[in-house]
C-alpha cells in the first residue's frame, strides 16, 4: 500500500500538477502506466536481488538474507521482460520467504502478489485522478491556491447549506464556530479554492468522531459539497471568521 501511494504521490505532484493535467479521466490513465512502470520496474530490481542473494542468518521461522544490487544486470532486466516474467514464475514456483517456517508459493503467492498489484495501481490511478479534478484557472494558466480553513461546527442540515451557497445568502453561516477541538469533537472542514481570476470555489466535508476500544479517536468523513462556485465576498466571510 505505500508503494502504491508513493508511486501515486509522484505522479501527481510531479506529472499532473506540474504538467497542469486538467483531465480526470486522462490523469487516472496517466496514473495507471505509471504504476505499471513502476512495478516493472520494482519486479526488475527486487529479481536482480534474489539472483545475487547471498548469506541467510537465523532461523528457519525468523531469518534475514543479505543481498546486493547489480545495477547493469538489473539495466539488462528492464530490457528483456520476457526473462523477467521467466523468474516471476520461478520465483513463484519456489519462494522466496515464508510464514512460521513455511515456504509461501504457488497459488497462494499469486493470490498475494494480485491483491498487491491491484492496491497499488487502484491508489496510483486515483491520486491523480483526484489531483486533476482540482479547479484550474485557464485566465491565469495556474491551478486555484488551495486552502484549508480552520475546523467549524459540525454541519447538521446539508441541504440548507448547499442551497444557501447556491443562492449566496451568507447570512446563513453566522452559525458557524472554531469554539470546537477539531481533535475530538465532530466539526466541519471547508477547503477554499481561491485564484485573481475572482471566481472560487469551495469544498466542504462533515468529520465524525469515533472512539474505538482502546480509545484512539478517528473520524469519517462525509463529503457535503466538493469545488462549488462562489463569489470573493462570500470567500473573504470564511477566511475572516
């Protein structure tokens, strides 16, 4: 899993944004390639490492192998997949770690190594996916500045407050408070979206709190309303309150 967000991460800071990808759908393809480079790539390097294992210490239930990279062998690998996919299915045919002194392969390890594959090209297809759906000013050529305004008061009524952004009537959030600890309290977090071309737009989401059996504090979210229009004024009453 933090191989697939890593790999989503780099797309899209370094692709999408930087790149100013406006296209959700061609930013989840972009992401997708990327992340099966990226295991292509991963697969080349991590072969290269079982060819060139060399001493194992400790037990058959807990041990170590220590192993040293290759750099041109692993250049080589990345230009002959038909060889990389060979040692998949060697690797996979005898193993190469094991679970309490048992060898994991065959079926079960390609079970293992799908649900892998799936997790990290679902997460790299939509980091960018989320990252290109961000509002883009095409007068000024530049992604709206983000920012996330301090926690308010759970919102209760949703619907009164899309309708009230819709209709600009601003009066309708005088009820919103920061008298609250965002850290264990339910509370609402709106995310503005500002740029100089004078059009925003703004982004709320409802944090829930829970409290799990040993205590620990987490929190769902429900998303009420994400990149909706507004106006400066109604911007500049959330970033004064």
């Amino acid at each position: 899993m933090g191989f697939g967000f890593l790999v989503g991460f780099v797309i899209a800071h370094f692709v999408i944004k930087k790149g100013k990808v406006r296209n959700p759908l061609l930013g989840c393809i972009i992401g997708l390639a990327g992340a099966l480079l990226a295991l292509y790539f991963h697969w080349a390097i991590w072969i290269d490492l079982v060819i060139n294992a060399g001493e194992s210490y400790g037990s058959s239930r807990v041990g170590i192998t220590v192993s040293n990279i290759d750099f041109l062998q692993v250049f080589s690998l990345i230009f002959r997949p038909d060889l990389v996919f060979e040692y998949i299915g060697q690797v996979n045919e005898y193993g190469t770690w094991g679970i309490r002194g048992a060898t994991v392969s065959g079926t079960f390890l390609w079970i293992i190594w799908i649900i892998e594959f799936i997790i990290v090209i679902a997460i790299s297809g939509f980091l960018p996916y989320l990252e290109a759906k961000k509002p883009f000013s095409e007068s000024t050529n530049s992604w709206y500045e983000e920012v996330i305004l301090p926690a308010f008061s759970y919102i209760e009524n949703k619907q009164q407050v899309i309708a009230s952004i819709a209709q600009s009537n601003h009066a309708d959030f005088d009820f919103l408070s920061k008298d609250i600890n965002s850290e264990t309290d339910d509370h609402s977090i709106f995310t503005l979206y500002k740029s100089k071309s004078g059009k925003n737009y703004l982004s709320i989401d409802n944090k829930t709190s829970k409290t799990d059996d040993k205590g620990n504090i987490s929190f769902d979210n429900d998303q009420i309303v994400e990149y909706i229009a507004i106006n400066s004024e109604f911007s500049k009453i959330l970033l004064n309150k």
